[in-house]
C-alpha cells in the first residue's frame, strides 16, 4: 500500500471515528431530548389530570351543595305547605262548629276584644239569622263588666265568621279571616315548633 493509500485510509477511518462519535453523540443527544420530553408529557400530563381531579372536586362539591341547597328549599315548602293547610282546616273548622259552640267563641271573643267604651258590633247575615236566646243580653253582661256597651247593628258586614267591633269611626275586624291574616306569623310560627321541633 503507497504512503497515499495509507493516509487515504487513516483519514477516511478518522473520519469515521469523528462520523461514528459524532453520529452517537448525537444519538445520545436525540435520547435525552426524547427522554426530556417523555418527562416533559408525563409532568405536564400529571398535571393535568392534578387539576382535573381538583376541577372535578370542586364540579362535584358545587353540584352537592346546590342539591342541598334543592333539599332544604323542598323541604321548607312542604313545611309551609302543611302549615297552610293546617291554617285553612282550622278556618273550616270554625266554619263548620255547632251554634252553641260557634257562640261561646264569639262571646270569648267579643269579651277579648271589646274595649271599655260605648260601641256597636255588627255580625254577618247569616250569623244575625241564628243568634241564641238572650244573646244580646249576655253580650252586654260580658261588656259591662269591662266598663262598656254594645249594641248589636242592624247593619251586616259580608265576613265568613266574627264580627266587627265599631267605636265611633273607630273599626275593628274581629272577622276570622281578618284574625287569621293579621295573626298569620304567629300561627305560623307556633304550628312550626308543634309540628317541626
């Protein structure tokens, strides 16, 4: 082999020496930036389904209290649901009493509310076509005692059950619905504790 053979191949073998280090090198090279980015995908994956988890946390613990939040509202209809109904059977309850007993609730009533004046007290239609015996009467012994009078109206108001107290130009609804209405928290309050606590 002449001397340029031999210096043709010891440049084509360091050539490929420098080809074959290079072509590892880079390689090497090529494998640690996959490897990086493998590491990379499974970080930023990891992540991902870190904040994933926590969105779903919060999706769910948003969807629970908002059913929650459904219950009690539910929950607090029927309660009053009830409650009015108790309301409108006592309402018709009281409509529907015995003469007797519908009369010694008014004179309750009338002997609650009557002020200590001269006044009149005007029922309905219905109730001046069924008065008691004597009921004038035992109305003005109940108001004497408190210091007053009253006499019962001709006239007649259009109420479902009670009456009207009048002083004067002074009125008073003593009427069952007018009672009801203007009482309507408190009776809601108490059927409340009696049924719910």
């Amino acid at each position: 082999m002449s001397g340029l053979d031999k210096l043709l191949n010891q440049i084509e073998s360091t050539a490929q020496g420098i080809a074959s280090a290079k072509l590892t090198q880079a390689n090497q090279q090529a494998e640690a930036l996959i490897l990086e980015a493998e590491n990379n995908a499974r970080e930023e994956s990891q992540k991902k389904l870190q904040e994933t988890a926590v969105e779903v946390d919060e999706i769910v613990k948003r969807a629970k209290s908002a059913a929650a939040l459904q219950k009690r509202k539910a929950v607090l209809a029927a309660k009053q649901q009830m409650i009015e109904d108790i309301i409108h059977r006592t309402q018709d309850m009281l409509k529907s009493m015995s003469s007797e007993d519908y009369f010694d609730l008014i004179r309750k009533m009338v002997s609650s509310y009557a002020l200590p004046e001269d006044g009149e007290i005007i029922f309905s239609k219905q109730d001046q076509d069924r008065f008691p015996v004597n009921f004038e009467n035992q109305l003005a012994e109940l108001i004497q005692l408190k210091g007053g009078s009253l006499k019962i109206s001709a006239e007649n108001r259009p109420i479902d059950g009670g009456f009207v107290l009048v002083y004067g130009e002074v009125e008073e609804n003593c009427s069952f619905e007018a009672i009801f209405t203007s009482k309507s928290d408190i009776l809601q309050d108490k059927i409340n504790k009696l049924l719910f606590t």
